[in-house]
C-alpha cells in the first residue's frame, strides 16, 4: 500500500508509504479518499494526523506519470484528482498535517487540506507547477488563496518557490513549527487532545466555519444558529453543562 492507516488513543494517522519522496501517483491519490472515507465513517477515529513520514511530507504528483498524460486523459483524471483531496477536507473530525521535508505541489495541496498544520524547522513549502507549465490542480489556487490570501498565494503561485518553515510560519501557511523529530509527536497529542472533545460540537464547529467561508456572512451567521441549536439535543452538551455547574469549566468528560 502506498498509504497506511493506524488507530490509536481514537486518533486515526494516514500515513503516506510511497518512498523515496512520496511522490503522489493516482494509486496514491485513490487510497487518500479511501482512507479519509473510512476515518468519517469510523466512530472510534475521532481525529486524524495525515503524515509522510520523518523525511519528507509529499513532494508533489509522480511527474513521469503525468508526462504520459495527454489532454484528454487528464480531463478525465483531474475531477478525480480534486476528489481525493477534497475528501481530507472534508472529513467531519480535526485534521492536523504533520510536515516533514518537503510539501510541493500536490504534496503542500494535501497539507492544506487540514485544518492545522504542525511544519519542522526543515521544512520546505510550495506551489512549483508554472515551472513545469501548469497551474496547481488539486485545490492549490483556492484553498491556498483562502488560507493566506490573494497576494501571497500569488506570489507562490506564479513563482514557484519554496518557502522555509519559518517564512510559512510568518504568513500563516503552517501553525506551528517544531524541531523535525517532534513533529509527529506533536500532531498526535494536538489531535488526541480534541479526540477526547465532544465530537459532534467539533463536528459542527468545522462546518460552520469552512461553510461559512463560501458563502455570504447572513448565511454564514444560518449555518452557526443551526448547529448551535442543533447541539442543544446531544448528550455532550448536557454532559459539558452540567461538568460546568458542579466542577467547573474545563473538567467534563465526553464519550
């Protein structure tokens, strides 16, 4: 298998497995979606590490395959691309990226598929497609964008360079950067941390805020009345109310 998966402590880890640079060929990029799939269907995963290891995050797509592509094979194939890292954003629990190495190309697009990202200090960064021709094609154009905005997306975009951990620090692109052997370990205990959270309140969170983001703020404002509503019918939040009034904030214990 290009891409494992382990569960522990209810934190489910994909871990990519395609040395010598994970490079992300479509067998990969397949098992990708299979793997998020199973952590949303998966009630004891209730938070995910995505990690390429110690060495390197991604460095991107396998060139040599896509150099055999022609137009009309990557028509067919880039939906197809798009789905299999949308379906990492779009896993219903928290997302943390653990970045080693380098995350180029489709490597730094997974990598913003998460909702946090924990970067090594030799980290590397980037969007390097326009010096092959291209543009980034599995979410890099927009989630890139959003995540840092217009202007610094650009730049890395049109340039292709890549950006040292601290640079990616300072404009947002990752959250925190920790020595390179740490950064698993730090993802794994941030995302064991919320595994240990109300899930469907966490749930909610993240889909209030990532739909929230695509649409106008009234119907932003929708999207959060509804799901805060929504949460008054749960066991967590009954659990998390009545821990507040006899022990005081911060002690509850969800299932």
């Amino acid at each position: 298998m290009t891409v494992n998966f382990e569960v522990a402590e209810g934190v489910g880890t994909i871990r990519l497995d395609r040395p010598p640079m994970n490079a992300l060929d479509v067998a990969t990029q397949d098992r990708l979606r299979e793997l998020a799939e199973e952590a949303t269907r998966r009630d004891d995963v209730r938070a995910v590490v995505v990690w390429g290891g110690e060495k390197v995050f991604a460095a991107g797509a396998d060139i040599k395959e896509m150099q055999n592509m022609d137009h009309a094979a990557m028509v067919r194939r880039s939906k197809a691309l798009q789905d299999s890292f949308t379906a990492i954003a779009r896993i219903p629990k928290p997302v943390v990226a653990a970045v080693t190495g380098y995350a180029l190309g489709g490597g730094c697009e997974l990598a913003l598929c998460a909702d946090f990202r924990i970067a090594a200090d030799n980290a590397k960064l980037g969007q390097p497609e326009i010096l092959l021709g291209l543009i980034p094609g599995a979410g890099g154009t927009q989630r890139l964008a959003r995540l840092v905005g217009p202007s610094k997306a650009k730049d890395l975009i049109f340039t292709g360079r890549q950006v040292r951990a601290d640079e990616a620090l300072a404009i947002g692109l990752v959250d925190r950067v920790v020595p390179a052997a740490e950064v698993y370990e730090q993802a794994h205990a941030w995302a064991a941390r919320l595994a240990a959270g109300p899930a469907i309140a966490l749930r909610a969170a993240k889909e209030a805020v990532d739909a929230g983001l695509e649409t106008d703020i009234d119907t932003g404002l929708t999207i959060e009345r509804t799901w805060f509503a929504g949460l008054f019918a749960t066991e967590d939040r009954e659990t998390g109310m009545r821990s507040f009034v006899e022990e005081g904030p911060g002690k509850a214990k969800f299932r």
